[in-house]
C-alpha cells in the first residue's frame, strides 16, 4: 500500500522518476508512452461506450441499461488510473535495469468487457423489455 501511494505521488512530480537508475533508451521510454496513450484511448472509449449505451438505449430495462453503463464507465475509470500507474510502475523498472512488471489487469478488463457484451448480447437477443 505504501509503494502504491508513492507511485500516486510520482503521477503529479513525474521529475522525480529521473532520480532513480540510469536514463533508459529514449526508444524504450516513447514505447512507454505509445502504451499509455493506447490505453487512455482504450478507457475514452469504454466511457464513451458507458454513456451511449444510457443515452441511446432509452427503451431498455432501467437496470439493464444503468447496470451496463455503469459497468462500462468504472471499466473506463479504472483503465485510465490503471494506465498512468502501468506507465510509471514501466519506468522506474526500465530505469532500474529490472524486468518489466506485469499484472493482471488486462486479463481483468478483457473479463468485463466480455461479460458486458455478452449482456448486450442477451438484450440485442430478446428484446428490450428483457
């Protein structure tokens, strides 16, 4: 808990990361970047997917239609923390010479989105009414 409250520190004073370990090949710190911006673009859409599935789909069951926008737009909140956290948690290791870390994540998110569009499945299967 204490090395997780440290990387929220080090979002908003990311300078400070360049005090730990060597300066890694810039090749590999925009290779960072290219993957944080991916899954920003990732969490921009499960939110953009949460709000259309609430605002187009007026017919659907309120449950259905709250619950499923709500599980799409906490995807994309934890998506986006999850992606600024990733980048960082990649170059304190790339500037520390260790492995990379990994996480499970995106095998989380993959759940969920599955779970979702199963259900949407459902509901494109047997109506709005469900």
């Amino acid at each position: 808990m204490i090395e997780f409250a440290r990387n929220v520190r080090l979002w908003f004073a990311p300078q400070q990361i360049r005090q730990e370990g060597g300066t890694p090949d810039y090749r590999f710190s925009l290779a960072n970047e290219r993957t944080f911006l991916a899954w920003l673009r990732t969490a921009l859409a499960l939110i953009g997917g949460g709000f259309a599935v609430d605002q187009f789909l007026p017919d659907l069951r309120w449950g259905w239609r709250v619950g499923l926008a709500l599980a799409l737009l906490a995807a994309g909140v934890l998506c986006s923390l999850r992606a600024v956290n990733h980048w960082l948690r990649c170059e304190r290791a790339m500037r520390r010479g260790e492995d990379l870390p990994v996480s499970r994540f995106p095998a989380l998110l993959s759940l969920a989105v599955t779970i979702v569009a199963v259900a949407m499945v459902v509901v494109v299967l047997f109506g709005w009414e469900g």
